[in-house]
C-alpha cells in the first residue's frame, strides 16, 4: 500500500485544527480519524483526536485516541496531561494515579504534579493517600504555603500537629509573597479551628482575605451593573415554541457558595438517570458569546428567533464533555446560572430550576473561611461586600419567583439536614423524577466530586454546621451591620 506524502499530512492536520478553532469541530475530528488510518504512528495526531472527541462528548474515543497517543509517546507531559484528563473524567482511578506517577517520574522535583496527585486522591476519596503525599511534599518544601492549604482543607489538625509550629514560622517569614500570607493564613485559620482557638480564627482569616483581596481586588460597579442589565436584557422574553431543550434535559441547581448546591446535586444525581454536571459554567458563557456580555447584553426580546433558537443549540454542543451517553438528565450547579433564569426558561423547555437557600449569616462566614480559585467571588474578601452579594442573589431569586411559571422550586439548606428523605423527596420531585431510595445514600455512590465540599460529599446528611455562625457572632459583625433591617429568612 502506498505511504501518504508527509505534505499531505501535514496540510490536512492542519486545515482540521483550523476547522476546529473556528468550531467546526465535527469535521475536524473527521479529517483526523481519516489522518490516523493514513498515518497511525503519529502521537500528535491521536492527541488532537482525544482533544476534539472530549468537545463531542465521545468518551469512549476520547481514552482510545490518548492512550494511542501514550503508547507512542509516553514521556510527552502534554500527551499525558490530557490522558488524566480523559480517565479522570471517566473514574478510572487506578490508570489516572498510573499517569500521574509517569508524569512525577519526568521531573520528581517538580511540585505542581505531586501536588496535582494529591488533589485527585481527595476529590476521589483517598484522603489518607492524599495526605501522606501532601505531608511528604510539606517536609521537602517547607516555604510552600499553598501545600499547607491545601492539607489543612480535608483534614482535622489535631493540637500536637509539628505542622502548626511550621505554619507559624513560615507565616512570620519575612519574605513570604502576598499569596503565601493568603495561603498561610487560610491554613492557620482553619487549624485554629479544628483544635479549638476560636479567638485566633479571624486574626488570620483578616489577614488571608487582606492578602486575597491585593491579588484579586474587588469591584462591587461592575457586579450590580452586570447584574442590572443581564436581568433588563430578559424583560419581555417569551418561550421559544419550537425548542426542544438540550439532550440531556438540563437540572439547575443555584445557590451561593457555601449553601449547601453540592448536598443537592448529589442527592439529585445519585439517580439513576441523573449524571452529576457540577460547575459547568456552560449556560452562561454560551448566553454571553451569543447575546452580549454581562453589562452589554442586548434586549433578547429585540432579538432575530434564529439566534435565540441557536442558543440551545450551542448549549447542547458545550454539554458534550459532561454528558454521559445513556443518561437523560445533566445536573448544573454553576453559581452564575440564576442571573439567565428567564433565558434559560424560554428557550429550554426541558429544563428545572432548583434554588437552594441557606441561613445568610452561615453563607457569610463560610465564604470568608474559604479560599476561592484566584480571581472568583472577589467579594469574598469582604464581609460588607458578602451581605451586598447575598441580598442581590435574594432580589434576584424574588424576581424569578414572581415571574417563571413553572419548573421553579426552592429549598432551604437547613429544612434538608433537619428532614433529609421528606426534603430529597421533594427534591426529586421538582427535578420531575420518580423516587428512588438510593438517592438517600448519595455519599456512597462514588466518582469524584470537584468542589470545596469534597469531604462533606463522602458523608451522610449531618447537622453540625447549622448555625455555626453564632460561634463567631462578635467577629461577623460588620456583615451583620451591613445587612441591616433585611430579614434574615
């Protein structure tokens, strides 16, 4: 059989990656399964047939090109960078730690993969395994803040712990970064915690925010004027008669960071036709490239039937990677989610809306406990700014209320630890399910779960943090200030 010229290989890899940026994805992978017939021993091209099958949804594909790729190129960090990827999202945990541990032996000194391992093992529920490898890294690096960090979120810091005293000299260290001091003092803050200093907590969360707060400042014009005209661009938006949603039917679950939407999608999702989607960011990041973003957003009522109809279509293409094939129903529990309701109802017929609600002043210190990804819920740093960002979410959710006819329900976090199965019935329910007695032992369904929740999430329902406010009442009272009059239920 004749060889394919190097020329032609080259010209046709490179129109389909071309095709690919400019979203013709389909083709693209096309041109590429048609180039590893003509030329199976290229690793570069079963990596980009991996990439594009992960857009398409076709996971089976997505972990036969990759480990084509491996095979062929097994020391390439990028080839098996994406092969974690692709088990990781298929809940292969034994192939995924065998790839981290090739990609470790590339360069042992090299903390982000070590670390990255560690990080897997928790959100897979190794903790154990995640914290002997985070404490062996701590001991080689001790100046790495974030290492501390990331330790002290998923596990209990016992009194005697050497790795108070190491936090403390490194937290004094007088060339330590702003976001050491940020990483640090999250770490005290939490092991101030667990051994019981409650006066010491928010000595160090103040400086942990501050820290954060420098890197990622906060805008507070931005958020309400985002705000403002997302919900105006939707005024007068009627439902789209001729969509017939997304495939699978889409469950929204929004709440603030800290409510309890991880307790939820978990309950909803250990049905048996219900895939866990967590923070997808989809809908919202599909309805700005179509429509305008945040305070740009054009009048969608104003807008040609063609593009509103291709707004679910765009959606169902960005699903693809989340969906599992088979199953009908994709929970969503991006944050962002609520300020498209009105969008999001229109145009997808199909699709449920599951707010969840939490004490406020539980929220509040929740979020100012927690390190965000950098640059996210900017107000956090802010206990003012958090009461700001609660009540706007209340507003919102109260305009929803009143305006989406159907498909809307509510929950409250507390309701659902006090009275699980009456309150996960409901929630069954209003995701329009039938009842299945599993979805009471979520936490034993397995998979991983990526959210700051992870160790909650591998429990039952419990009621410990109800109320845990009122250990630090004093301390929260600059958020209690600036929420006025407002009733807190």
């Amino acid at each position: 059989m004749q060889s394919t010229p190097v020329h032609v290989i080259k010209t046709t890899y490179d129109t389909a990656l071309a095709l690919a940026r400019q979203g013709e994805v389909a083709k693209a992978a096309g041109l590429l399964d048609g180039l590893a017939l003509q030329a199976p021993n290229l690793p570069e091209i079963h990596y980009q047939r991996a990439r594009l099958a992960a857009l398409l949804g076709d996971a089976e594909k997505r972990q036969s090109a990759i480990d084509s790729a491996v095979a062929l190129r097994p020391t390439e960090p990028a080839i098996l960078t994406e092969a974690i990827a692709a088990h990781s999202a298929a809940g292969n945990h034994d192939t995924v730690l065998e790839l981290f541990d090739r990609l470790i032996a590339l360069d042992p000194k090299a903390i982000k993969p070590q670390a990255e391992k560690a990080l897997y093992l928790q959100t897979a529920g190794k903790f154990d395994e995640s914290e002997k490898l985070l404490r062996k890294l701590q001991k080689k690096h001790p100046h790495d803040a974030e290492l501390y960090r990331m330790l002290a979120t998923t596990i209990r810091i016992q009194p005697n712990d050497p790795m108070i005293g190491a936090m403390r000299r490194l937290a004094n260290h007088p060339r330590l970064s702003t976001g050491g001091r940020m990483h640090i003092n999250f770490a005290l803050a939490k092991a101030m915690e667990d051994t019981k200093n409650t006066a010491k907590v928010f000595p160090h969360l103040r400086q942990a925010n501050r820290a954060q707060a420098e890197l990622w400042p906060d805008d507070p014009s931005a958020r309400k004027a985002e705000r403002e005209r997302v919900l105006a661009a939707q005024e007068g938006l009627g439902p789209l008669t001729d969509s017939a949603g997304t495939d699978p039917a889409l469950i929204f679950v929004t709440g603030l960071p800290r409510s309890g939407t991880t307790l939820v999608e978990q309950i909803i999702a250990s049905h048996s036709k219900v895939q866990a989607g967590g923070e997808m960011a989809t809908a919202l990041r599909t309805a700005y490239e179509l429509f305008g973003t945040a305070a740009d957003m054009r009048d969608l009522a104003k807008e040609q039937s063609e593009t509103l109809r291709s707004f679910p279509h765009k959606l169902n293409a960005a699903l693809r990677p989340f969906a599992a094939k088979g199953t009908p129903y994709l929970t969503d529990k991006s944050i962002m989610a609520f300020l498209i309701y009105g969008l999001l109802h229109a145009t997808l017929p199909n699709a449920r809306f599951i707010v969840v609600h939490r004490d406020p002043r539980d929220i509040a210190l929740s979020i100012y406990k927690n390190h965000f990804n950098g640059g996210t819920h900017r107000y956090a740093n802010d206990l003012a700014s958090i009461a700001d960002v609660i009540k706007a979410f209340r507003e919102t959710i109260a305009h929803w209320r009143t305006t989406l006819p159907d498909r809307f329900a509510e929950i409250r976090y507390e309701d659902l630890v006090s009275d699980p199965e009456t309150q996960s019935r409901h929630l069954i329910a209003a995701a329009g399910l039938d009842w299945e007695d599993q979805c009471l032992n979520f936490h034993e369904k397995g998979g991983t779960v990526k959210t700051l929740s992870l160790h909650q999430v591998r429990q039952p329902i419990y009621k410990s943090s109800a109320a845990a406010w009122r250990r630090y009442e004093t301390e929260l009272q600059p958020f209690i200030d600036a929420w006025g009059d407002t009733p807190w239920d």
